[in-house]
C-alpha cells in the first residue's frame, strides 16, 4: 500500500501517480486504481483490455 502521507502529495496530482507506478515498476496500462470513497467517484472510466493469447 502506497498513502498520500508517504508521497507528500495528494490526488488527483500526477507525481501521486507518477511515483506508485515507479515505485511499482509497472506502466499506467498494467495498473488498476480503486478509489477508497465511492461517495466521490467520477464517472466510470474503460480501460484497456490485454490481448488474448
């Protein structure tokens, strides 16, 4: 688990994202965000769906 506290920065600012997927080693495709409010949730946003083998 990464927190804002452990950052320094809170969402929706990009070096909050940035440094989970360094952190991760992983690319913006190959991660899943899940919100801890659903109160404050945005709408519903697809995403890329990997290749069949």
């Amino acid at each position: 688990m990464i927190t804002a506290e452990e950052i320094g920065v809170y969402k929706p600012r990009l070096r909050a994202f940035a440094y989970t997927l360094d952190k991760l080693g992983v690319a913006p495709d190959e991660i899943v965000h899940v919100s801890a409010s659903p109160s404050r949730r945005g709408p519903a946003v697809p995403r890329a769906r990997p290749a069949s083998p």
